[in-house]
C-alpha cells in the first residue's frame, strides 16, 4: 500500500510540476507598475511574443479591451509590395465583416448583445487599434471574438468593395470639412520624403486600386500576434485575464513583421507657404507647422509646456495676443507625440477683413519672445498645472488610461511614457524654453498652409 | 439740509449695490454628491434652474452672454488675472447654458480645491461686469458663430430645430444669433445676472475622492453670500405638432457628401412610453447594427452612417424633444440615400420592429445599462438630470425589469403614436437643383425653401 502511495505521490508531484511549468512557458512576467491614482498595471508577454497590459479597477463591474498593432499608414508605404496609403483604414473596415466562424454583422451583434458600448477602431500614421467596453461577466466573449478575428477573417470581394464605398464617403466627407483639409495640405507639403506626408485615408486613385489580395496579404503580414498589444482595464481578475489570454490567443503562431526603417526627411531650408481655396471656407485659416522630434526626444516635454503655454486657457499666449485682440475667432497650438519626427503646430481662424500677415506676424513674434527667454514663472507653473489637470482628467476613465497607454506604446515603446513626459515636464525651466524655442521655431523650419473662401465669399 | 442730503445718498448707494441676503448655506437637499476614491481631480457643478427660455424676446442668447461674461473678471481682478489665477491652481471653470438650466463648472486638481473654491465663489457671487467687456464678448461670441457657418452639420442642426420648434423659444439655440447678440445692453446683462442668481433657483453637485462633508462644508463657507430669494419661472411652453412635409435646402455648392436630416417632434423626458420608443429606436436607428445602418451603409454602401435618435437637437427635456433621422451619403448616392430613408421610416412608423429587432434591443440595452453608473460624473449628470427634467434614473433591477415588460404590439402602438412620417421636416445641405429633384420624388412635399443663411434671424 505505501508503496502505491508513494508512486502515486510522485505521479501527482511530476504531473503538477509539468502543468506549472507549462503555465511558467505560456506567458512571462515583464513588470508591474503603480500609477498616480493607485491602480496598478501587470505587464506580461505570451510565448507567442503578444504583449498584454492588465489593470484591474474593481470600482465599476465593467472593463474596456483594446488592441494595438503598430501598423498604420505609415508602413504600408513603407511596404514595398503595396506602396498605398489607405489599405491599413480600409482593412480596419474589413476587421468588422465577419470571420469564418461568425459571419458579417456578428461580431458587432454579440457584443452589443452583450451589452458592450463604443465599439470601433482607428488607424492613424503608426496604428491602429480596436476597442470596446463591456460588462464584467463578457469578458471571455471578447477574448474569443477579437482572437478570432485576428486570425480567421472571411476576406470577401463583396463586402470589401462595399466598404470601399464607405471610405469612398469617408475621404469625401473628410475633404468637405475644412479643418481637416487643412491638415492634409499641410503634413504633405511640410514632408517631402518622410511617408508622414500620405493622409491615412488614402487617395480617390489608390483606393480605387486597391484588391483583396492586398487586403489579405496586409493580414497575414501584419495582423500577428507579436505584432499586437492586448491593454485590459477594468472589473478583471489578472490569472483569469492570463488564462483566457492564453486559451484564445495562445496558439495563434509568431510570425516575422516586417520593420522597415523609414526614410529620413532631409533638414527643411526656407520656409514653405501652400495656399488652397476650399468651397466651405468661410473665413481664412492659418496653420503652421515647425519640424519637431519624435516622442522619444529629450525636448518633447519641453515643446509640451510651450504648447500649454502658447494655446491652453484663457491665460494663454495666443488667447490674449490673437482672440482677445478680435483678430482671430481661435487659436491652438500642440505638438505630435508619434514614432517618427513630425511636427509643433499652430492653427488658427482669421476673422474677416483681418489681414493674414499681421496674424502670421503676431504669430512669429510671440515666438521670437519664448526663444529670447520673455516667460514668467507665474506662465509656467500654468502651463504645468494645466498640463496635470488634463492628464488627471485623461486617466479618470477606462478609456482614457488605455488610450493614453495605447499611443504612448505604439509611438515610444513605453506605456508609461506620458506619465514621464509630464513628470519631465514638471522640471522644465524657462532656459529650456528659450533654449528649445530657438532650435524650432525658425522659419526656415516652417510650413505655412493658408485656406482661403472662394472669391466672393 | 446737509445731512438729508448725505443720508439719501447713502441710500441710494445701498440700492445700487449688489443684492444684500441673510447668510446661505447649502442644505443636503441642495447638495448631491457621488464618490470616486481614484479621483486626481474634483468636479463641482453649480446649477442655476432657468437657461435660455428665459431669454426676452428678440434678445436670444442673453442668458448664455450674461453667464459667459462672469467669466471676464472679478471685483478684485481683471479678466486677465481671473483667468491666470485659475489656470495657476491647474483648475478650469466653465459655463454652459441650456434652455432650461445654466452649469457653472469647476474642475481642479485635487492639491488646489480649496484655493479653487473660494475662487468659483469670487467668480459667481463677485462678478465685475465692466462695461468695455462687453464688447470683445459679444465679439468672441459673434466670432464662433460665425465660424459654425463653415459647418454644414451645425447649420443642418440649426435649422431642424428652427423649423420645429417654430413660433416657440426652443427655436432659438442657447447661443443665440448674431442680429440678437449684437443688441444686446450691458444693463441688460447686470440685470439678467442678479434676476436668477438666486439662493432658490440653485442647486450644487459633486464628484471628489474628498468627502463629502468636508467638500459641503467648503463650498458652503464660500458660498455664504448667495444672494438669496427665488428667480422667475420659465414661460410655458406650447409645441405645434407639424403639418404635412416641408423641405429645407442650404445652398452649398462644391460638397462631396450631401448631409440631410429628417425630423420631427419628440417626446418629454417623463413620458410614458419613453422607454419603449427609446428600446425600439435602438433597433431602428441608434446602433451600428441597427435596420437604417444596415440598409445604407452594410448592405448598399451609400453613406458612412446613417442614426436616427430622439438626443440630437437636446436630450428631453420638461417640454417636448425631437426626432431626427441623419445621414451624409455620397452626393452621387443623395437620392437613393434620401428615398431609402423616407421608405425606412414609413415601414418603421407602421408596422414597428420584428421580433428578433425588439430581442436584440432589448437584450443590449439591459446589458449595457450598468454602463450608466461606471463613473461617478455620469451619475451625478444622470440625477441632475431627474432633478431638472424629471427624467426617471433607474437602478439595473428596475430598468432590466421594465425594458423586460416591453412587447411588440407595446412598440407598434407607441410608434405609431409618435410617429408621423407624413409631416416631417426635411433640411438638406447642397445643390438646391440636384435637391429639388429628389424633393419632387417625395410624397406631400410641394415646394422646396432654399434658406441662404441659416444663421440669420
């Protein structure tokens, strides 16, 4: 009898050992980090190389899911079979119409059957990313849709020439609205080589080119889950997290994504000046965009604070200098926070009968005072303290905590990095805004892109 | 002689001086508060209950002025150093002004609060309302107004609600028209400020990781010079159902996508059969699987979306909402998009949804509703909301239960009720030649308005 015990006991022990280390393999503990409001971020990675980011938040019994790839318009550029922009956007669509397994309409149906809200997806210059939230008890239901949609999705001529039509409308509602015509003038006369010059969405010309073949080569390629960040927030137990991670995601294989290293834009020289009519401008627009590092540079919390300083409130810079001065009907000033360098922008509306260069001269020379050092402290602490207010406000929700952390991650590598931007920001002293202001804002580093109304208007 | 003279005077400068009241302080009926123990930041709302019904006739968007201007300085501070003084302490106040109630906001960092309070309390009860102020707001104001002409969607919206609510003050948005702004007195503003700033006529509201006693406590010692008394009731409100179908066209030439909205009256937020038209709705138009997405944009491909829903021009209020049915297709696909949504809305109104439509609703919407309580913001708007409009705010037990009490011929009755595709109006943004043609097609339209400038009264 002991005898059996005793082999029976070893049985027991070897078969747990192995279960343990099975689990040991499947996923790996990469860090664990507090956040300002006590909420505490697990990082862990899948053996398949797919990354996840858990956050339990037991104060609501919901959660909100979000994956991230760090493809966007950018590399498909970059990708040489394809060469467009605008499939990353279209395929976005496609991630919507239906699998092998469910069908058209089925994935958004569950979901809000469910009881999930805000379900989308975006793509932009570096990702895309797909999102929803939903009650707690769903939570293996979005597992298994959104691991099955990364891997298994139906590609069909019909429906893809269908949302073709949708993004037809898209671009054409894009190029009615003049605001975001403007944004388009300008990234692509302010980029001449940099694939940061292509609109996300595309041209009429290459989406009408576009195939399925395209699309399916763009998923296989790039839809991998090494090549894809799981951010889960919310009402979640972190082993169950892990377990159904593994469960739905686990077996998907690894695959090499290609990484091509983006063409460097050559130094900018001498201003640029582009100006367009647009049918729905009713007023003429200015907006003004100096190169800028990428979101891994030393001078970005710098170029934050200016921003804050230029544009943010009432007490801002621009508000007084521009608005308050009835020139403008607004201003705003911000800089990107992306992979790659890109840009400082300032955009403002100019009232009627007012003259475009004595705005873009206000402009300049308020300017010329942040690099001769012309900055209170009584501004910056302003700046800063606005600054919080805006990232405190941010981190409040799910969503907001999950963006942030989303972006921050496809754009730097680091999850956490605008939380540092902001602590480096804190210790930003007015040398560093002369300092950096004199770098940046030159005007051989300037493109200006002007909308006007059409004549007569 | 002397004496009499000083006296009178002495008068006279009481009467002119701002409101004298007994001490205020802020019982628990007029205090309500939601927890939210992550919370970096706090968010106080100071409620006035009167808004823009209260708005002399011919002097459209004087309470929005009156309010907006209190955030133009103080008795101790210029506008420039109320600004900077509240930006400083990383804190924002803002004003939004309703038909039926005016939100004071304050939104700070929690390191701030007090500072932060004692400055709202100096904001709202100490306003400077200095006369060469009035001017540059009335500007600003101007100024965004006319920047929304750029903005096909916002005049579309303008016009809806001008045509449906004609003969009332509903017709008016909250801002106002320039015309009415513009005659506008600054005697008008002083006085429209101290006629409703009323210790009666106003309610606070809270969402802190302080508590709640200690944040009562501050804001009561601030507030302790509320001028005290009642404001004036809101004129009573008399809708006129339309007659037959009008259409509305705002010339715009050169737009890629042709926006169009359908709309009717609606129904007050006590209704009895809210809950069922609102259940229904989500089938029909309120959800990216709904009967109107599916048709225009899955199944043909015409639009980007298309959503139908009662929130569009307000939420309902204690007087009658609205209806509209939205789209923005193609300007090639206007036509077919427009018909089709005539064709959707005359099936809706007679016969109502389909068994699997009303499960589908139903089943979302129950598991969804928990979604209302995830923040404590949202519960506070919701309860504000009740207070205001007497709109019920249900637990998830109750909602779930009445939404499970809802049936088919419940929805066909209640649709049928609400429902009048027969006398509907229709506006339009676009070619009034491509637009009349597709007018024509319409059943019951015998003319077409073209209305130049949406922005004029």
């Amino acid at each position: 009898m002991p005898r059996i015990l005793i082999i029976l006991t070893f049985l027991f022990l070897t078969l747990t050992a192995c279960s343990t280390s099975q689990t040991k393999e499947n996923y790996s503990k990469i860090n664990e980090t507090t956040l300002g409001n006590g909420l505490v971020v697990h990082e862990y990675r899948l053996a398949n190389g797919m990354k996840l980011l858990l956050v339990p938040d037991d104060s609501a019994p919901v959660f909100t899911y979000q994956v991230w790839f760090p493809v966007g318009a950018a590399a498909e550029k970059m990708d040489k079979r394809l060469n467009y922009t605008g499939l990353a956007h279209l395929f976005e669509h496609m991630m919507f119409r239906g699998t092998q397994k469910h069908p058209d309409g089925a994935f958004d149906q569950q979901l809000t059957l469910a009881g999930g809200v805000g379900m989308n997806a975006t793509t932009w210059i570096d990702r895309t990313n797909y999102y929803q939230s939903l009650p707690r008890e769903s939570l293996e239901l979005v597992f298994e849709l959104e691991a099955d949609r990364m891997v298994n999705l139906a590609l069909d001529e019909k429906l893809f020439n269908t949302e073709r039509g949708a993004v037809f409308g898209e671009l054409k509602m894009g190029d009615d609205n003049p605001s975001r015509f403007m944004s388009k003038l300008l990234w692509r006369t302010a980029f001449r080589v940099h694939p940061y010059r292509y609109s996300t969405i595309g041209t009429k010309e290459e989406l009408e080119r576009m195939t399925l073949a395209d699309a399916q080569y763009f998923y296989k390629t790039y839809y991998a889950p090494n090549n894809a960040t799981l951010i889960l927030i919310g009402d979640i137990d972190v082993n169950e997290s892990l377990k159904l991670a593994h469960k739905y995601y686990g077996s998907i294989p690894f695959q090499t994504v290609p990484r091509p290293q983006a063409p460097i834009e050559p130094p900018q020289r001498e201003l640029r000046r582009v100006v367009e009519t647009h049918q729905q401008a009713r007023n003429q627009m200015v907006r003004i965009g100096f190169h800028a590092p990428a979101i891994n540079h030393e001078d970005i919390p710098t170029l934050e604070v200016i921003a804050s300083i230029l544009a943010t409130g009432e007490g801002s810079t621009f508000k007084k200098v521009l608005v308050d001065s009835g020139l403008t009907s607004d201003a705003s000033a911000w800089v990107y926070t992306v992979k790659y360098p890109s840009l400082f922008v300032v955009n403002t509306n100019i009232k009627r009968g007012v003259s475009r260069s004595a705005v873009e001269s206000k402009i300049f020379t308020e300017l010329e005072k942040l690099k001769q050092g012309k900055v209170t402290q009584l501004q910056l602490e302003r700046a800063i303290n606005q600054m919080l207010l805006s990232e405190y406000n941010t981190i409040s929700s799910n969503r907001g905590l999950a963006n942030m952390m989303g972006e921050a991650l496809m754009s730097s590598d680091d999850y956490m990095k605008y939380f540092d931007i902001l602590a480096r920001a804190k210790k930003v002293s007015v040398e560093d805004i002369s300092r950096v202001a004199k770098k940046y804002f030159k005007r051989s580093n300037a493109t200006v892109a002007v909308l006007v109304p059409p004549k007569g208007r | 002689m002397k004496k009499l003279y000083l006296l009178c005077l002495t008068l006279l400068c009481i009467a002119l001086a701002a409101p004298v009241h007994a001490e205020y302080s802020i019982n628990a009926d007029d205090f309500m508060y939601e927890h939210d123990k992550k919370a970096l930041t706090t968010t106080v709302f100071l409620v006035l209950k009167s808004g823009s019904l209260n708005d002399p006739r011919g002097f459209n968007g004087l309470m929005n002025a009156t309010f907006q201007s209190i955030l133009r300085g103080t008795k101790k501070r210029s506008r420039s150093e109320h600004a900077t003084a509240i930006e400083h302490l990383g804190a924002d106040i803002s004003v939004d002004v309703g038909f039926n109630r005016t939100i004071i906001t304050l939104n700070v960092i929690n390191e701030n609060l007090e500072k932060a309070v004692a400055l709202l309390a100096e904001t709202v009860l100490q306003p400077a309302f200095r006369s060469y102020e009035l001017k540059p707001l009335m500007n600003e104001i101007e100024a965004k107004l006319e920047q929304m002409k750029s903005n096909n969607r916002h005049l579309l919206f303008r016009t809806l609600r001008r045509k449906i609510y004609a003969g009332t003050p509903l017709e008016f948005p909250p801002a106002g028209y320039p015309k009415a702004i513009r005659s506008i007195s600054f005697n008008q503003l002083r006085a429209q400020y101290w006629k409703f700033l009323k210790s009666e006529n106003v309610f606070f509201a809270a969402t802190s990781a302080v508590s709640e006693r200690k944040l009562r406590d501050m804001l009561s010692e601030a507030f302790a010079g509320m001028p005290t008394g009642k404001a004036p009731a809101e004129p009573k409100i008399a809708l006129k159902p339309q007659n037959g179908r009008k259409f509305y066209v705002i010339p715009r030439s050169g737009t890629a996508t042709t926006e169009f909205v359908m709309g009717q009256l609606g129904f007050d937020a006590a209704y009895k059969d809210r809950l069922i038209l609102e259940t229904a709705m989500f089938s029909f138009g309120d959800d990216y699987s709904s009967r109107a997405m599916t048709e225009l944009r899955k199944n043909k491909g015409w639009t980007y979306g298309a959503y139908a829903n009662y929130r569009y021009l307000d939420l309902p209020r204690r007087y009658g909402g609205a209806f509209a049915f939205y789209s923005f297709p193609q300007r090639k696909f206007a036509e077919n998009t427009i018909l089709k949504a005539v064709e959707l809305m005359e099936a809706y109104s007679k016969d109502g949804l389909t068994e699997t439509e009303l499960n589908y609703a139903k089943q979302s919407l129950k598991n969804s509703y928990p979604f209302q309580f995830v923040k404590a913001s949202t519960r506070l708007l919701k309860r504000i909301y009740q207070r205001l409009d007497g709109a019920p705010f249900y637990s998830v037990e109750e909602y779930r239960r009445k939404v499970d009490q809802i049936t088919l011929s419940d929805v066909k009755r209640a649709v049928e009720n609400m429902h009048k595709p027969k006398s509907m109006v229709f506006v339009a943004v676009g070619d009034p030649r491509e637009l009349r043609k597709v007018a024509e097609k319409i059943d019951g339209i015998s003319k077409v308005t073209i209305i130049k400038d949406p922005m004029r009264r």
